[in-house]
C-alpha cells in the first residue's frame, strides 16, 4: 500500500499490477475542499491512472508526483462528478498542482504544462 505524505494530505492508495491502465485505487476516502468552497469526497475504491501522460512523453511528465492529489481529483471531476464541467476541473486541477508541486521552478512550468495538456487534450476525455 502506498501512502504519500503530501503537506496535511496522507492518501492510502494500492497500485493494481498486471494492469494495462495502470490504475491505482483508492483504499481511503480522500476528503477534498475545491476552490469554490464545496467539498469533495471521493470514495474507497475509486480508480484512477494519476496523471494521463503519452507512453513517449513519460520521462518528461511522469503519471506520479506531488501533483498526485491534483490528478485524483481531475480524474474524479471529469469521471463521476461532471456537475461543476470541464473548465472547473481542469482549473482545480491546477490549483491543487501548484499548491503540492512547487519546490523549484521547473515543478511550477510542470504544473502549466500538464494544464496545457488537460485544457486542450482533454477535450476527448471530458465528451466520453
């Protein structure tokens, strides 16, 4: 079982080997307050990849990190709760990222261009 330590965030999450998604899954409840407030739970047994990333571009931008929480909860927004839409996620998405993923300036350029990336690339995602 994995626990990451991130700031006041421990997240309990198993890796699922074997798995052509890759795919983590959550063991504990991951309470969430997004920037508008509201807060966000998502649930034991919710899956996720991390951060979506292009087999050929993972030695730039790997699927885990100290954006991680912010790749649960982008995943999560755009998969079971798409009430809020696709330009809230993404932007929470960010927000979360540079708030864990900050320790030197190429972490802070990581954060725009996965945004970059979920603004534009997640297009097909978001419609599926």
């Amino acid at each position: 079982m994995l626990m990451a330590l991130m700031k006041r965030k421990k997240l309990k999450l198993s890796y699922r080997f074997n798995n052509p998604k890759n795919s983590w899954v959550v063991e504990e409840d991951i309470v969430h307050v997004l920037h508008d407030g509201q807060t966000l739970v998502i649930a034991t047994g919710f899956v996720t990849d991390g951060s979506s990333v292009p087999w050929y571009l993972k030695w730039l931008l790997p699927s885990v990190g100290d954006f991680f929480l912010a790749a649960i909860v982008h995943d999560y927004l755009y998969n079971i709760d798409k009430s809020r839409g696709k330009k809230f996620a993404d932007k929470e998405m960010l927000i979360i990222s540079k708030e864990y993923n900050n320790r030197n300036v190429f972490k802070l350029i990581d954060n725009y261009l996965r945004y970059a990336a979920v603004v534009v690339g997640g297009k097909n995602s978001w419609n599926n």
